[in-house]
C-alpha cells in the first residue's frame, strides 16, 4: 500500500482519481488503485470522457457492435458503460461506508 497515500486516506482525506477510462477499467488498473492507493471515488467529465474515446482502440469492439446509432448515442453507450463498471468496482466502499 502507497504510505503517503495511507496516512491521507486514515487522516480522513478522500482520495479520489480525476480520469476515468476504458483502459484503466480493463487493465486492472482502477481496481489496483482503490486496493493499493486507497482511493475512494473517480471523477469524470466531458473532457476525460473525450481524452479516453481518443486514444487507442479500447472502445472499437462496442463502437462496432452499436452499429450505426447517432455520434450522441454511441458516446453515451461508452462513458455509460465505464461509469457502471467503476461502480462495481466502488461498489463495497459504498456499502462499507453507508454511501458516504
């Protein structure tokens, strides 16, 4: 576990990650994170969402399963679909801490 990160998180402070993306998801990463750095919660945002949709090609295989659905549609299918997965992975700090 990442000490300095530790001691913030038993002093009270809420760490929390300011991206959220496909590759993070499925990599492992975000679940490392919340494991090993105590983080508690992800922020995402227009911006990190269109960061995450540019890069690389984690999100081609539900891109070509949507088939031809508006640009709109197909964005809120790919950020809806990372935003339900992070929550399963909160979902036990959630329990844990009542929501709070």
């Amino acid at each position: 576990m990442n000490s300095p990160l530790k001691a913030l998180s038993d002093a009270g402070v809420s760490i929390w990650l300011d991206d959220l993306s496909r590759g993070r998801l499925k990599t492992g990463n975000l679940a490392d994170k919340i494991e090993k750095d105590c983080v508690v919660g992800v922020t995402t945002n227009p911006t990190i969402f269109a960061a995450a949709l540019s890069q690389g090609e984690d999100y081609a295989a539900q891109l070509k399963e949507l088939g031809a659905v508006s640009v709109d549609e197909a964005i809120k299918q790919c950020t809806a679909q990372d935003v339900r997965d992070a929550c399963d992975l909160f979902a036990d700090i959630h329990g844990q801490t009542g929501g709070y």
